[in-house]
C-alpha cells in the first residue's frame, strides 16, 4: 500500500482498527453483574483478524 494514504481511505483503515479491539473492561460488570467474570472480547460487537478476514479499504 502506498505510503502517503488518501485521508478518506486512512479514516476507513482506523475504524477497521478499532474494531480489532476488545470491549472496554467495565462493561462486564455492567452486563453481566459485579459477581460474573466473563472476558471482555466476548461482547465485541465486531472481531476482525488481520490474518483471518482482509478488508476491502
């Protein structure tokens, strides 16, 4: 990929690399309760691997 990226492009691989991350840790005891411990990357909306789903950005 080119090094200098057209900003609308840059802007579509940030979001994609937002979604890789997990759920922020104090939604767990918001969902589930204080007594639950579950994983936060259980509950992200969406899970993307570099390695195992390619973009189209």
């Amino acid at each position: 990929m080119a090094t200098v990226k057209h900003p609308s492009r840059k802007q579509r691989l940030a979001k994609l690399g937002k979604q890789v991350k997990w759920a922020p840790f104090w939604t767990v005891p918001k969902k589930y309760g204080t007594g639950r411990r579950v994983h936060p990357g259980r509950h992200t909306a969406v899970k993307r691997s570099w390695r195992r789903t390619k973009s189209k950005a």
